[in-house]
C-alpha cells in the first residue's frame, strides 16, 4: 500500500485517499470543530471527535543512540486514573512515502478499546532520517529502542505490548517481536516468512516485484549495503552474501525463538500475492507452535487489509483487533473470540469464508494428472490420470512477451479486480503453440475444488546452461475458450543441459463449474520473472521411462 501518486506504481493510494490521511492528521494534531468537520466529506468527524475527547495524540522524533531522528505519533488515554495503565499497539510502517499515516484509521479503533498507539516510520523512509535498511537488524535495534521509551511512559503496561504491521511494518513487527520478549502478541498484514524465497523461488528471480519496491525504497535513501544486493540480483548474482542479507530479514529465522516463547502469531496473505512467497509463509505458520492464525484471501499484496487501514472494516484488520484484545486485554474489537488456525476465501467467491484448524486438514488428497502425448492432427496433449504417459518429447520455441500468458498483466492491480469479481481473462485460442505446450483434462463431469499445496515434475533439456520456465494452471471454459489462472510457478535451471525437476505450484483454493476443464501450459518466458537482459530459451520436455511428467492436483467435487 505504498503511494506514489504515478499511474506506474502499483501500490497508489489515489488523490482522495492521501487527501483523507492528511485530513486526518491536521484533526489529530489541532481537535478544533474546524480541523475536525474538514472530515466530514468522509463521513469521519464523529469517529474523530470522540478519538480527541478520549485520547490526545502528538508527533515527534525518538533520537536513536547513533542520533537518527525516527519519526513518531502516538495516542495516548486521557483519562487513566493514577496507578492505571493500558495495553500498547506499535506499529511499523508499510512501505509508502506517507509512512505511518497510512495506519490513521486504526487508531480511533485502537483508543476505543483502551490503547495506547505508536506509530512510526522505519528509518529511511517518510519523514525519519537515516538510510532504508530493509528491515534489517539495525531497523529491529531501532524498534527495541522506541520500545524502551514507550514502556518509560507513566500508563503504559509494560506486561501488553503487540505488534501490527503491513507489508513492510508486517514484516518489521515480526522481527522486532523475536528480538523483544516485551512483544506479547504480533500480527502481520501480507507478512513474509522467507525473504529470499520471496526474492528467488525455484531458482527463479521475482524481478518485476523487486524493482517495484526497489522504486519505492528510492535507492537514494538506502544504505550502501543494500545498495550492493540491488545491483547483485539484478546482475543475477545470488551468492553467500545476498543470502545472509535476506536470512537476516526472514522471520523464518527465528522460529525457535517464536515457538519457546509460544508467541501468538497472525498472519495474512493471498493466493495470487506476487510480492511475498505463500508458500513460505505457510511453512512459517505451519511450524509454530503457539497460538496461530493464518488468512488467505483472494487477490494480491494489500488487497484486503486496505479498507480497514483506512478505518473501514476488513478481515485483516478484525482479525487484528480481535487477536490483540484476546492476548493483550483491550477492547478494540467485537468482543468475539479470535478465529486459530486457517480462515480462509476460495477464488472467485468474496463472500466465502472457511475456517479448518491447521494447513494438514485444509489440504484435500492430491490426484496424479499425467501429461501425455499431442495425438495425431491435434496441437494440444491430454491430461489424464491413471497410467503414466512415457516417451514422448516437445519443443518449446523462445518466448517473447506476447506469448498470451503472464501470471498477473499488472503487479496488485490484476489482484485487487480479482477481489471485486473480475478476474483477468486468458483466452487460450491466443496462446502460441510454438512458444508454449499445453495440455488439457476431459472437461469435468460435476463441479469440483481445488484446494491446498499442488507440485509438478518434468524432464527439461534447454538448448543453453540456463533457461528459465513457467508452468501455469488454468480453468477453461471449452465452450468459449475463455480461462483463468489458479495458480503458476517458475523454474530455472542453471549449469545443466537436460533435468528432472519436481517443483512447488503456489497453493490454491479454486472452486471449478461443472464442464470446465484444466489445462496446464508451460512456456519459456514471463515479465515477472525475467527482464529484457533475459535471454529465454527453446526447450524439450520430455516424459522418460521411470520418471514420467506428472501434476499433483489436490482435486475434489464440491460438497
């Protein structure tokens, strides 16, 4: 939810919504009937007008002992009797020029349920000083610092501190609470388990994410280290050191800390997020064991958390509410019991709402689909189950951008119509055969799902030592030829001249009409993993005696 204000940035917020923050801001710092009924146009002053009777917010710098001014507001109760003391929310900010304005409608939220609030904006980014060190130990020593000045303040229960963020405040909140037993509860909007399975999956570079927040970070505000992995990974040189520097950022990392502590933890995400693994993140959480909470929602990074950052009501944000009064002793929340284990949307459905109480009973039983050979006078290969199909062999042609395929047209935008209904349509007629092999299931019999963790296996012969390929799973509709992705993955091959390769599909929660057919499509080139310095590859893909290609589809009809 970073903002830029260009068409380019996939994160914008739009005019209105940066007018709001900063109609929001002046009535926190100047509560006059003025300052406040300038909120009125959205429909805010109430909720404002009781935020100042309440509570009394003010901004200023924490210096850091190395003399970096951090920039902070906070929200503190007005009426604590003497001796009285209330729970604590930080929050990180996510990554946007406003930096922690982005959380202002929280706040009322927060205070209404006996809170104290601080917000802040990591270093380097919106009005704090410094350089942006990606949430790196430097960041989570600031955070420990203003940790040490919050729980100074008269009121302040040191004993009830959580940790919010989003996106980049997701994953600083992470950090920060397995470097601070003071944290008691945390919970992370579009969080990271992994940074550098985020960064590299399958072998495979997420450039166009990458340079996305690249552009956001501003690389004149980085510190010189980082600076140094922005030029490896766009140079495509992943060593030792643009490992460490993202193990250090991976809250996967601490996971033995998380789970001695028995640290509630709540995470969200999505199954078309483009910016974060899911898949990390699901092996984070699977392998918690304290008290945890996992949403999956459709859409992309940010999608659904939005709403509720800016005061309305989202999922994420509920959840959040609910989760810290239940860990922390607020009220900010309905009063309901926060929701363990899995909750979750199934694609294309925003009324749908599925709890289960952990990944292993969330995940349907996989069906083999083999791929076949292309018959005689056809130019597609079935996809069937039952026998393996060995012994045949197809070419694959370098790709260019026009292959009429890509994983997302644009970064969060392609999510956020997803959300509102309007997935992106594939028109498989328009996918060029010679650039891409497809093949398709019989068209179903009675409406099924598609739910939880899918993998795939080929044997790959790229005519150079390094070629990238994208597999893609699609629902097509026989009748129009009209389709849309469930989910993808990429693999790269490095130093090899032919391979078989058993890889991780994204998970999936897709429901599929009856009649509608499957089809998988793997082809050589896609923006989001390769820029214009990529050279792609032809391919063979083979199915050899032994080890056959095949596709893991947790598969079943719909109850």
């Amino acid at each position: 939810m970073p903002v830029d204000g260009s068409p380019e940035n996939p994160f914008a917020f739009s005019p209105d919504d940066i007018a709001r923050l900063e109609a929001i801001r002046a009535a926190l710092l100047d509560p006059s009937p003025r300052r406040i009924g300038m909120l009125d146009q959205w429909g805010l002053a109430d909720t404002y007008e009781v935020q100042a009777e309440i509570a009394e917010y003010r901004e200023f710098p924490i210096i850091m002992e190395d003399g970096t001014r951090i920039d902070v507001g906070l929200s503190m109760p007005r009426r604590l009797a003497p001796g009285q003391t209330c729970p604590a929310i930080v929050m990180p900010a996510p990554l946007n020029d406003l930096g922690r304005l982005a959380y202002f409608g929280t706040i009322p939220r927060w205070t209404l349920g006996g809170y104290a609030v601080l917000g802040y904006s990591q270093r380097g980014l919106a009005r704090s000083e410094g350089e942006i060190q990606v949430a790196g130990p430097q960041d989570i020593a600031d955070g420990v610092e203003i940790l040490n000045w919050l729980t100074a303040l008269e009121g302040v229960d040191a004993n009830r501190i959580g940790c919010f963020g989003a996106s980049y405040g997701a994953g600083t909140s992470l950090l920060l609470a397995a470097e601070d037993s003071r944290v008691k509860a945390v919970a992370g909007a579009s969080a990271w388990g992994d940074l550098f399975a985020s960064l590299f999956e399958n072998g495979t570079r997420h450039i166009k994410a990458f340079e996305a927040l690249v552009a956001l970070f501003r690389e004149e505000r980085c510190s010189a280290e980082f600076q140094k992995i922005i030029r490896k990974i766009r140079d495509h040189v992943i060593d030792d050191e643009v490992r460490e520097f993202a193990r250090l950022r991976s809250p996967m990392r601490h996971l033995e800390t998380y789970n001695e502590r028995e640290l509630p933890v709540l995470m969200t995400t999505y199954w078309h997020e483009t910016i974060f693994s899911v898949p990390a993140v699901i092996d984070l959480f699977t392998r918690l064991r304290g008290p945890k909470s996992l949403l999956v929602q459709i859409g992309d990074h940010g999608n659904g958390e939005l709403p509720g950052l800016f005061g309305a009501v989202s999922k994420p944000t509920e959840m959040t509410y609910r989760w810290m009064d239940h860990h922390l002793g607020g009220s900010a929340g309905d009063g309901a019991t926060p929701q363990f284990g899995i909750r979750s949307e199934y694609m294309h459905n925003l009324l749908s709402d599925l709890t289960h109480p952990d990944w292993a009973g969330y995940v349907l039983p996989a069906q083999r689909f083999h791929l076949g050979a292309v018959p005689g006078g056809e130019q597609d290969a079935p996809m069937t189950q039952g026998q393996p199909q060995p012994g045949w062999t197809r070419s694959v042609q370098p790709a260019g951008p026009d292959t009429g395929i890509v994983v997302a047209p644009k970064l969060i935008q392609t999510g956020l119509k997803e959300r509102a209904g309007l997935p992106h349509v594939y028109r498989t007629a328009e996918i060029k055969r010679d650039v891409a092999a497809v093949w398709t299931t019989a068209p179903l019999e009675r409406p099924m799902r598609v739910q939880g963790d899918l993998e795939a296996r080929v044997t790959v012969k790229p005519q150079t030592n390094n070629a990238t390929f994208v597999a893609y799973l699609l629902d097509c509709d026989p009748a129009t030829g009209r389709a849309a992705i469930i989910t993808h993955a990429p693999y790269t091959l490095t130093d090899q001249q032919a391979a078989t390769v058993t890889f991780r599909l994204q998970p999936a929660h897709y429901v599929l009409a009856k009649g509608r057919q499957l089809q998988l499509v793997i082809d050589s080139y896609d923006p989001f993993f390769v820029d214009d310095d990529t050279m792609p590859s032809a391919l063979e893909i083979t199915s050899p005696q032994g080890n056959e290609s095949y596709i893991d589809i947790p598969l079943a009809p719909l109850p």
